[in-house]
C-alpha cells in the first residue's frame, strides 16, 4: 500500500517537470524512523514512525507551507531534507542531486545552499558571541574569505535585513526578540543559499513584529528568489506566505494542494478540521465545523489503515484496514483519503 | 453584554493599579495606572505584547507578584467590595483558589512533576475545604471528568508526563475549578497548544463558565482568540490601558492607533497575499518607556504633545481610549 502511494507520488512529481516547471526540491518517499531502545544491549523495542513515506516537490522561488500538530513529523521531514538528520530511506533530490547518497564531500557543497532559520532567536544565537562573528562562521566554514571579507560580507548580510554595520560589534543579548530574529536571518542569508527551512520563524515573536518579519521574508525571497520551506503553527502565517501547502498527520502527508484550496476548499477530513480550528479575528463569526475530539495518537504505534481514523468524523469500515492512496482530486491538489480514493480509481 | 453600573454586577473593579518592580537597573513601571472592572460571569479579554503588564496585572490580583523586587506601589484591586491590596496573607489565601483561581500558560511546568494528577487536585480541595484524602480524590476525578480528561479513573493516579500538553491544561483547569470560584484568570492558556486542541480547550472554558457560572478574565495575544471568547476587551500598551470597549466595538471600530495597527497587521485567512500592514519599531521595555504617551514612537499619528505629556483617560461614545487624538475635540473627562 505505501509502495502504491510512493509510486504515484513520483508520477506526481515527473508531470510537474514535465510541465516545464522547475523542482529545486523533489522528497520520494521519504522514512525517517526512530528506535525507541530498551534493556542492557539497547535493542531497538520499537521505532517512532516520524516521517513515512513522503513525496513532495518544492519549486524554485516558491514557498512550500508544512502544516500538522505537534509530533505529527514535521520538523523531523525538514530537518532529514536539510541532511541534519540522516534519511532511512527515500530520496530527497536537491538540485539535481540526491543527498541522502551525496558523498561527504559533495554534501558540503550542496549544505551551502540551503540553510535554517531558528523558532527560538534567544537559544538560536551564541551569547558569548559578537554578531560580526555569528554572521560570518558559516563563511569560515565554506569559504575562504579572510576574516576583514567575511566581516564585509556579514555587514551586508544585516544591511539587507534592516540593521547595519555598527551592530557587528554588539552581543546579542543587546537586541530584542525581532532584531534578533533578524540576525538569524543574516545568518542564513550570508552564504548566499538557493534554499532556506523556516522552521516557526514568528510564533515565538510579539504579534506586532511578527508582521515586519513576515515582511522582510517576502521581500528576500523577490530579492534573492529564495525558495521557502515554511513550518508554522499559526495556519493563518501559513496562509499569507505560501505557495502550496502540505498537511501532514502522524508522518504521512494527507492533503497537499496550492495554498488557496487547502484554505478555501480543504478535502481531507483533518484538513478541515483543522481549519474549522483556526479562531477568526472577527467577533461576528461564528466557527463552523467540527472541531476535532481528543489528541494526535503515538506515533510509535500509529492506528492501522488512514492513520486519521480514529478521530475523523467520516470514518468508514474501509479506513481501519487499508491505507488511502493519495490521488489527484483537482490539478496540483492531492488528498490521501478513501472518500475520494474510490471515486478516482 | 451590557455593562450595567449596578455595584451588585460588579465582580472585580481594579483602580489606578500601579505595580512597579525596584530592580538594580533602576524603577520597572510595569503596571501603571491600570483601571478596568470585571462583571459577573462575563468574559474579558486582556491583550497586549511581552511586557505591557498584563500578565503582572494578573498576578496582582492574585498577589502573587514576588515582593520585593516587586510592590504595589497605589491604588485598589476591589473584589466584592474588599480591597485585596488590604487583606492579611491568611485572608488572601483564602481568595486564592476558592474565589480566584488562576491557570497558566505553560502546562508542563506548572504541574509538579513527582505528584500524581489526582494527589495534586486533592491538594488544592482539601486546602479549602475539610475533606477527607480520600474524599478529595473522588472529587478529583469528578473534576477530571467536568473537563473531559478521557478516563478520569485511570488518570488521577497518573504522573503530568503521562499526559499530553492539552490533558494537562485540562487538568490545571480541573484544579483552578475544583473549588468553584467566581473568577478564572487564564494566562496565555492556549499559546503552548496546538490549534485543534485549542479550540477544545477554548470550548470546555467556555461551557464550564456557564456550567459553573463563573467570570473568566482571559489574557492573550492573539486577536482570534479575543474575538471568539470576549464579551468586553482591555487593550494593554506599556503597562497602561489604551483602550477598552465590547469586543463589537473595539474590533468594529478600533479607537487607539495602537489597537488599530494590531487588527491590521495580523496576517487573515481571508485576505490575499501581500505586503502586511506593520506597526514600526520595537515593542519597549518597561526599563525604558518613552516620555509622554508610550506608543508615540511607534504611532503613525503621533502629535507634538503625544511626545511630552501622557495622554489622559478619554471616554468617548461610553469607550475609554487613553490618547490624545480624542481629548481635543471631545473635551474628554479624565
């Protein structure tokens, strides 16, 4: 069954090339599991299924916007695309290049490219560190710059995100949460990367600087013609800044579609769900929907068939036995449910 | 809705609180002259950014407020008629819990992490009333069971990391409830939590305050929140007031520029993709609130006197707006 999903989704991605556009970013079949060891020998007892069997494209210069609760696998899928965590198997082709196999050498090369930015801008940034140096260690690690170059670089890095050359000197405990949210951004802009992992950039921000950094986001992005990976927990920041979303539930994709169909027309019942959960800034409307009962199940042993059936509101004897295929139920939009696996097929 | 001036109405009426900390660093006016009331059984939302003192408002009531650094440096924090600022450690213990509880934002922490779920609800019950251990437990679980923890039976003889981020603010809320209060003071109680769970917990605040007929003061960033639970808000900015009105009122016609610029800046699910809306600038610390009106740096409609003189409590229309945009011409009475 997920060999059957796997294929399909690599149908998917073959059509979208064909298509003329390009895939900066193309995941098959990604599994990422992690050993739960028990006993003196540490015997692997059971695996936490974080990521299992996801295929996705990201096009270049576009934003790619992850979605799902907590431990539904979602910072485990970038981390393992950013080669911070090494991939059980699957392939994430980046550029060209598939770096679940890249020798060490041609990893190093390919790691330039694509870089994070932190949720936390307080544990993300060396206190003991002056800015000038934070910025520049990367250019330390893949160039070879001498120090005065990699300085020049790190002040125009922070001139292109709204502070200046005169903070290269200061420590960063002398900036508050949006400047230092700032700096990280300097950071990963510094080498120059063709990808950047957003990784909750604004949720730990107050809501009034959330919106200059959202903005500064954007405008590098046109700038630089950054390509975006985008994780957050508030589904309207999801919303403002991608292209296409992907909503992922217990390490399985289970809707992924432009961003304007997962808001307006969600199909899988946890996508809906979990829009119908998103509370509106108006006092005069109402929330529609169900809200969902109950917690996200362990992910080390996930419900058999769809792993959403315990908690959907259409659940059908079919979803506790096989697993939905994901198939294409609008151009570009795919869902991983049976109400539209039967129809399709 | 309607706020009715009957003194019988009236639950909780802070005036001209000013809470301020003495640090090393020198004075921290963190609460400043705050002035809002609290109905009974209504629902108020406090809204602000990290250091406008909402949260310290919060713990002013509850004086949980460390003293020193902190004090209460003026004014009265009014609960059915008594002054809480005036009340002996043993009386305000008796108001703690049992007439105003209190739950926080980090549900992780705020659980004792070596004594079982039931033990520690146990705990709160049998601190107000004279119950047996065992009785307590039983009434531990009931409350488990008030706020639709799945098998309370098991649960109560369960550690908090047995439990997940939603379960254990279900379980702070069962023990702020255990004793019924009449004032629910929730602090940040969703921002650790998913959305889903959120709204869940949201909806079990929102039947338990009918159920239980409580008052719920509910502090938050987030504006879908407000919009969703408030019957009336309080716009906090640099540990003053800026604003308040009915939840209608504020979101329909937002008074201060401060209020304003929050509405717009919140990126909307209805709304295409684009350049936000910004308020410019930092938010300030409390260490280093500017001169004058404390928005004025950031405020797009800042005026000469915004710069040198703190801008005086207005009511317009029956709204209070604290900023001088609205003084001049209405002639507002402080």
């Amino acid at each position: 069954m997920m060999a059957a999903s796997a294929v399909e989704g690599v149908a998917a991605v073959e059509q979208g090339t064909a298509a003329g556009s390009e895939y900066l970013l193309r995941i098959d079949n990604l599994v990422k599991y992690f050993p739960v060891r028990a006993g003196a020998l540490g015997r692997a007892v059971n695996y936490v299924r974080a990521v299992d069997g996801v295929s996705l494209g990201v096009k270049s210069g576009q934003t790619l916007g992850l979605v799902g609760e907590s431990g539904c696998g979602k910072t485990t899928l970038a981390r393992v695309v950013l080669c911070l965590l090494q991939a059980d198997s699957g392939s994430v082709v980046f550029d060209g290049q598939d770096i679940v196999r890249a020798a060490p050498d041609d990893l190093r090369r390919l790691r330039r490219q694509m870089q994070i930015i932190f949720q936390d801008p307080f544990s993300s940034l060396n206190p003991r560190m002056k800015v000038g140096s934070i910025i520049s260690e990367p250019l330390k690690i893949h160039t070879k710059l001498s120090r005065p170059e990699r300085l020049a670089r790190a002040a125009e890095s922070l001139e292109v995100v709204g502070l200046g050359p005169r903070d290269l000197d200061r420590y960063p405990h002398e900036f508050s949460g949006g400047q230092r949210q700032r700096i990280g951004i300097a950071r990963a802009l510094v080498l120059r990367p063709k990808l950047i992992l957003c990784d909750e950039p604004v949720s730990a921000l107050d809501v009034s600087i959330q919106s200059q950094i959202l903005n500064l986001l954007r405008q590098l992005q046109q700038d630089f013609g950054l390509t975006y990976i985008f994780i957050a927990h508030g589904l309207n920041v999801i919303k403002h800044v991608s292209d296409r979303v992907a909503v992922m539930y217990l390490g399985k994709i289970v809707e992924e579609a432009p961003a304007d169909n997962v808001f307006r027309t969600p199909m899988h019942p946890y996508t809906q769900a979990l829009m119908a959960a998103i509370p509106v800034p108006n006092p005069a409307a109402r929330r529609i929907g169900v809200t969902l009962e109950g917690d996200v199940p362990s992910p080390l042993n996930p419900p058999p068939g769809c792993r959403f059936h315990t908690r959907c509101a259409q659940v059908m004897p079919v979803c506790s036995v096989e697993e939905p295929v994901s198939c294409e139920v609008s151009p570009g939009h795919r869902v991983a449910c049976h109400l539209f696996g039967d129809a399709a097929r | 809705m309607a706020i009715t001036e009957s003194a019988d109405q009236r639950l909780l009426e802070i005036n001209e609180l000013q809470t301020h900390f003495f640090t090393d660093d020198g004075v921290l006016p963190a609460v400043d002259g705050v002035s809002f009331h609290i109905d009974r059984g209504e629902t108020l939302c406090v809204v602000g950014e990290s250091g406008c003192g909402k949260s310290v408002t919060a713990h002013s009531i509850m004086q949980l407020v460390p003293t020193p650094p902190g004090r209460y440096v003026s004014g009265s924090i009014n609960f059915e008629g008594r002054n809480l600022l005036e009340l002996t450690r043993e009386e305000m213990r008796q108001v703690r819990g049992r007439e105003i509880a209190m739950v926080f934002q980090e549900p992780m922490t705020s659980l004792n992490p070596v004594h079982t779920v039931g033990r520690q609800i146990a705990e709160a019950v049998r601190l107000h009333r004279s119950e047996s251990k065992k009785e307590a437990l039983v009434m531990a679980e009931e409350a488990l069971r008030l706020v639709k923890v799945p098998d309370p039976h098991r649960r109560v003889h369960e550690f908090p990391h047995q439990l997940s981020g939603g379960m254990r603010q279900r379980a702070m809320i069962a023990m702020a409830l255990s004793c019924r209060p009449k004032l629910l003071i929730a602090d940040e109680p969703t921002t650790a939590l998913d959305v889903t769970v959120q709204a869940q917990i949201l909806e079990l605040i929102r039947s338990l305050k009918a159920e239980v007929g409580m008052a719920v003061m509910l502090i938050t960033h987030d504006l879908g929140v407000v919009a969703e639970m408030a019957q009336r808000v309080v716009v906090m900015y640099g540990g003053k007031v800026a604003e308040q009105g009915t939840v209608g009122e504020v979101f329909a016609e937002p008074l201060h520029p401060y209020t304003r610029g929050l509405l717009s800046c919140i990126p909307r699910l209805d709304q295409e993709r684009g350049e936000l809306q910004i308020i410019s600038g930092q938010v300030p610390s409390p260490l280093r609130f500017p001169t004058g009106c404390r928005f004025h740096p950031r405020c797009p409609e800042a005026m000469d006197i915004c710069r040198e003189e703190p801008p005086p409590a207005t009511s317009k229309d029956g709204r209070y707006v604290a900023c001088w945009l609205y003084d001049a011409g209405q002639g507002g009475g402080k």
